[in-house]
C-alpha cells in the first residue's frame, strides 16, 4: 500500500485556523520547531482502545521531551483517573530489534517510532499484551509488569488467547505456545524457516490487504486456524539498506506484480499441536487468504478467499473439527473489489456484511441465504464500530453528510432506518466501542481544533475528556495561533460531471498581489485523502506564513467516493487523476491572487509518481516539482496493490507500460527534486535509480537527495528538518523567488 509521507506527527488531515492580532518576531513559527519536542499538534494519542469490560480506556502517549517515544497510558473511565502503565525508558532492553521487525513496523506505519508501539488486550481484560525491543510484557492493571520471553530472538505476531489461559507467538518462523498457568513453552511447528513461516502474515498481506495475523484462537481456546506461508516461489530482491556507517544487503522475498506469490495454507489444530487438519480452500492454490474469523461458538471458521485478480470474494464456512469448507456466497466486480474488517459473525449464525454491490459500500444482514439491506445511498459505511447482539444495534463510521467529515452513526438491523448520526457535525470522527458495546471512545478533529478524544454513552453523549488538548495559553501551539490561516474548502467539476473537493489556505491577501503557490498531492487509491475536515500539519501553517498559498484536490481514483469515482484508473493510472490535478491547477491559475509562473507541486510515494507524471504531462505549466520516494516502474512493485488496479503483467503488460513514470521521462523540462530513502522496501529504491539513469543519458537536469538508511518515510527530528530545509531552499530558488 502507497501512503503519504507521515512526518512524525505532521500529516494527518486538513488545517486549523483561529485568526488574532500579529505576534510578536519571537513566535514566528519556524521549520526547526515544527520538527521539534513536544509536538505543536498537543497530545496526539496512538492506538486508542478500550478494555473488553469498557473499564479503562487505554492509549500510546508520545513524550514532552521526544515526539518519536510513546508510553503505554490507562485511563479509569469511572473515576477519569490516568496513569502511566508502562514506561518505555524504564521497560525494556533496548536491544536492536531484527530488521524483519523494522519492516513489520514499516508496513504497520510506526516505522521510526521509539518505545512502544504496539499493545493488545487480552480477550479476557485481566492484562494488556506489549511487544517492547524483541520481547513480549505482560502488564497488569496495578501497574506490575511480567517480562514473559528473554530471548535474543525477536518474537511477533503475538496473541493472548481468547480465556487468557494462552500466550502464542511467532520466533524464527515458528509457532508457539506459551501455557501462562504453568509458563510451559511449546513449539507447534519445527519446519519453520528459510522460505517456510508457521503463524505470520505474509508480505502483501501485511502491506496490502491490511492483515496482519497470522494465527486465530477461537473463542473457547479449544482451537487454533494457523496459517502456513511457503516463499519457496516469490521472486528474490537483493534489498541494500544503504546505511552511513556501511551498507548492509537482505535476500527479501518481495513478490513483484506479475510475479508467483507466497503459497497460504490453513490448519486447525488444538494448542498442543494435536489434531491438525488442513483447510480445504479449493483446488487453485494462485489465491489470496483474505480475512479469518471465528463463529461465537468455536465449532466454524468462516474465510474470505479472494482470487488473483481480485475480482471475487468467497465466503467459506469450515467445520473447526475437519477443516471441510462450504461456499456462502461470493462477490464479483468487474476491475476490483476493496477488502474491508467489517463481517460480523452472530450468535444466530447470521452475518453482518459489507459490499460495495450497490456502487457505494453498504451493510447487509445475511440469514439463510436471505439478504437485508441496512445501509443505501450515495455514501459510504467505512467501518463498523461496535455491535448490540441484546438489542439488535449496530454502530459504525460514515461519509453520509459529506465525503469531507466522517462521522459515528447507529441503526437497528432487525428494523432498519435511516441511521442516526451520533457524533457533532464539523468534525471528522474515529470510534472504538468496548467487546460489550457499552462504552465509546471517540477521536475527532477538525481544522480549528488539534485532535482530541472523550468518552461517550451509546447515544454519543460525551462523559468525560480522555485528552481534551484544548488550545488554550498552555498548549504546545499557543505562541502561534495569532498566525493560522483558515482553511476553505470547496469543490470543482470534473470532465465526466463528478465533484471533485478542494482545500486552500492562504496568507491575508492584498488587493492587487499575487501569491506563490504550494500543491501537495497524492490522489491514489486506498489510502491518502487530502481534503478532510480534519487537523494537520503545522508544516503548512509555516508555508503559509512565508506568503505561500497551499492547496490540494482529490481527483477520481481516490478512495471512499464509490466505485464509479475510483474506477476510471483501472489499467489507465496516470491519466484521469492526472487530469483532475491539471484542472485545480487551471482553476488556481484563473484566480487573480494567484501568480500563475509561480505554482509548485509536491508529493510522497503515490503522490511523489503524480509529480513525475504531471511534470510530463504539462511541461511549463508548473514552476517545480518535488517528487519524494516515486514508483516509476509499477511491474516493481507488489502483485496484490498493482495487480489490483493494473491486472497481471504476465497476461497484459500494456496497463503497465503505459502508466510508468519512465517512458515519458525525458519530457521533463521543469526544475525537479527527487527523494528517496535508501533502504526502502515499499517503493524500492531501484524505482529512482532507474529514473535517474535515464534522466542521465538523456542530458535532463534535475536535483537529487538520498537518505541513507531511510525506508520509505524519513524519520527523526534532525532528519526531517533537514529534508524540508532542503525542500524550501529548492522552492525558494525555482519559484517563489522566480522573476
């Protein structure tokens, strides 16, 4: 999966403003700061979740003195009193973790990330899970913390079982069990190793389909569905991790579109190992193991199959005791269909069920064979939150109100309605609901207010502040609120008639002046929005405060629009985006604070690809580019993102050849910078050097900066200011101090 660049804490979704009088020249908002400890966005918390009981609510909390270290805090819901539960610098070895861990962290986006950065409840509510420098922790509600594994090995993918009675976890590739009534260790696998991994996820599935299990226990602990993953086929990269201390090179497995995947299997076997049966999963072994879920009852496992292409979902139920599967029902579409976590299993055996069928992904309730819709209309459902077995409700997150907010909302799925919207509109909302469906946690924003998370009833009524992060006089921001400029939203017409939404925000404008102006754009699939009412960077609060005009547009192909919104890239990227960016920048040239000579464009990975390919597309429109970590070549990267939405190169290679960066490369005419990390395993570090090879032979001039050591996000405070400082001294140059 592309993603933005995620500058510590720095992109996160659109900007606030409060307008004052001029501060004084001490608090001008400079890059150093925006970079620097404690974070100007206030308290941020990571991992928001809530104990199975809805008790405690608990969280990752980044350090006053460094924004890269993140405690593990909980908070009593009754009382509202908050305490730190693990602190990171006093738990712990600090030993090097492996680099197939930095990876994991990579494809978990909490890559450079320094403490803890990673928890999970156990089922049953009595300890919270913590993986910290290799090793796994138990810590307890009274603060006890039991060190658990001591090994050099890194141990991951780990699990409290459903009763507590089970610790499992993968080391070396292999599976195992730990009894925590006896601390008796016991390894269900023996062949791991090599090509061969017993109980993890594999690499597109970590990165791509946003699975990152590898083993399931079932509800009574009766049962483990542990996942076989044999490499033995996938394509072999040499990845160099180009380090300033030296260069350090890994044999990755990295399966590049076109080529074989990791071959899945599936077992159910108790947790000594015994009674191990083999998942039928149908006779093509070519598939993708999508989603795993336990019945409430433990006797059936229910599977999502996904094809090669991706252009079916089957539903399999598997008898937990044979591994005899059965067909439900399966999905088809005709380019793609989006993965999502939303299945529902109850305890009548009917299903709640997510499907973009309509056009736009709904909720149905499947019983029998029979179909109910919950949700319809021209929107969205991006999430189900919670769920009332006792009466009948079901809570998730939406665009209903418009594509820019996201907001909580119940309905009855016995008696389906119009949904009730339970969070205040102006924010854009995340939720998290206790196992019980009692209690909410709910984060928002918006572009006036830095996040912040409360508790609330099941009606959304807020109880209590769990980090209000009020912009008052004591907030890490406050010194700099005089400056914010307000952001404005608004939209624009696409060739085909759909809206396309914007964000600008811009200096106080004097009648009669031109401004510069700063693009950052991604307009991938999947992830990567820019225009949300949402917080932000304070990046571009400082850009803006320089005399730059920031701007970004969402054009078609980017995601939670529908299907008809993301379609038009199929086997076609690089054009119909393309043409949505080329026409916010017509309609940024027709406004007359605009200086039309003066327009920049920035972007990271997806977004660094559309700064090459809009470069090419209209030499001399724009007045530089800056084009960090960049597919050019899509055949290097992986089969189930590329795959998804340029097919298979080994079948059709045209998609391919006709949506690269490379081929029209020596169009560039335009000043152009270009980033990479490298040790980058996401967007590899080939991409670039084939681009500036051809640039070479070609005689084209353009800037270069490599990080050493870096993957696909530039980490660290010295690091990052080092990489904007470079960035504003090229804009400075190649446009806003452009005659």
């Amino acid at each position: 999966m592309l993603y933005l660049m995620p500058m510590s804490k720095i992109l996160i979704g659109a900007i606030a403003a409060v307008m004052m009088s001029t501060p004084a020249l001490a608090d001008r908002l400079t890059l150093d700061r925006v970079f620097a400890s404690p974070s100007l966005s206030g308290s941020a918390p990571r991992a928001l979740s809530l104990s199975p009981d809805g008790r405690y609510a608990t969280l990752l909390r980044s350090r006053p003195d460094d924004l890269n270290r993140y405690d593990l805090w909980a908070i009593d819901t009754t009382t509202g009193e908050s305490r730190m539960l693990i602190d990171s610098k006093k738990v712990g070895s600090g030993a090097e973790i492996s680099e197939a861990e930095k990876m994991r962290r990579e494809r978990a986006r909490v890559g450079g990330s320094l403490g803890i950065v990673s928890y999970n409840w156990s089922p049953d509510g009595k300890t919270i899970l913590v993986p910290l420098d290799g090793d796994l922790y138990l810590a307890s509600l009274d603060g006890s913390v039991q060190q658990v594994t001591h090994t050099a090995a890194t141990e991951v993918d780990a699990q409290v079982s459903a009763t507590g009675h089970y610790l499992s976890f993968v080391r070396d590739q292999n599976l195992f069990v730990i009894d925590l009534k006896n601390n008796q260790e016991q390894a269900l696998s023996q062949d791991g190793g090599g090509s061969l991994t017993w109980g993890s996820a594999e690499f597109v599935a970590q990165e791509e389909m946003s699975r990152t299990k590898g083993h399931w226990w079932s509800p009574d602990d009766s049962r483990l569905a542990v996942a076989r993953v044999d490499e033995s086929q996938v394509h072999i990269v040499t990845r160099a991790a180009i380090g300033a201390n030296g260069t350090q090179t890994y044999q990755q497995r990295y399966p590049m579109a076109g080529t074989p995947n990791a071959k899945v299997e599936l077992y159910l076997m108790n947790p000594d190992g015994s009674r191990k049966v083999t998942v039928d999963l149908g006779n093509n072994d070519d598939i993708y193991l999508a989603r795993v879920n336990w019945s409430p009852d433990s006797q059936s496992l229910y599977v999502q199959r996904e094809s090669r292409d991706q252009q079916q979902l089957d539903l399999l139920k598997v008898d937990s005791h044979t591994g005899q599967s059965q067909l439900l029902f399966s999905e088809t579409s005709k380019s793609w269909i989006n993965l999502n976590n939303d299945l529902q299993i109850l305890k009548d055996d009917s299903l709640i069920w997510a499907s973009e069928r309509s056009g736009y992904r709904h909720l149905y309730h499947w019983q029998k064979g029979k179909w109910t819709t919950l949700t319809q209309g021209d929107w969205m459902t991006l999430g189900v939150v919670g769920l009332d077995q006792k009466k009948g409700l079901l809570y998730f997150l939406a665009n209903k109100s418009t594509p820019i907010e996201q907001h909580l909302y119940v309905i009855d799925y016995h008696h389906p309605s119009e949904p009730r919207q339970l969070t205040e509109a102006g924010w854009y909302n995340n939720a998290v609901m206790d196992k019980g469906a009692n209690r909410l946690l709910i984060g928002r924003s918006n572009t006036s207010q830095p996040p912040q998370v409360y508790l609330a009833d099941t009606k959304g009524k807020r109880l209590s502040w769990i980090e209000e992060n009020k912009l008052d006089a004591r907030h890490p921001y406050a010194p700099y609120l005089a400056e914010h400029a307000k952001t404005e939203f608004g939209s624009l017409k696409a060739n085909d008639g759909k809206r396309l939404y914007y964000k600008i925000l811009s200096p106080k404008r004097v009648a009669g002046q031109k401004y510069p102006v700063f693009i950052q754009v991604y307009n991938g699939p999947d992830v990567g929005r820019q225009v949300t009412q949402g917080w932000t960077s304070p990046l571009h609060q400082y850009l803006v405060s320089k005399g730059w005009i920031v701007f970004s547009i969402d054009g078609r192909g980017s995601p939670q629009r529908g299907k008809a919104f993301e379609e038009p890239i199929y086997k076609a990227m690089g054009t119909v985006e393309v043409e949505d960016q080329l026409t916010g920048l017509n309609w940024l040239k027709s406004q007359d604070y605009v200086d039309a000579k003066r327009i920049a464009v920035f972007g990271w990975s997806y977004g660094g690809y559309m700064v090459q390919k809009l470069l090419q597309k209209a030499p001399g429109q724009y007045s530089a580019g800056v084009s960090g970590a960049p597919v050019i070549r899509w055949d290097l990267y992986d089969t189930h993102y590329t795959e998804r939405f340029l097919g298979n190169p080994a079948l059709d290679p045209q998609p391919y050849q006709k949506s690269d960066a490379l081929s029209d490369a020596l169009k560039l005419s335009d000043p152009m910078l270009l980033i990479h990390g490298m040790a980058d395993d996401n967007v590899v570090f080939d991409n670039s050097v084939a681009l500036v090879s051809k640039l070479q032979e070609g005689d084209k001039s353009f800037e270069f900066m490599a990080y050493p050591g870096e993957t696909h996000r530039i980490a660290g405070e010295q690091k990052q200011r080092h990489l904007w400082h470079m960035i504003e001294k090229f804009l400075d140059r190649t446009t806003k101090c452009r005659e």
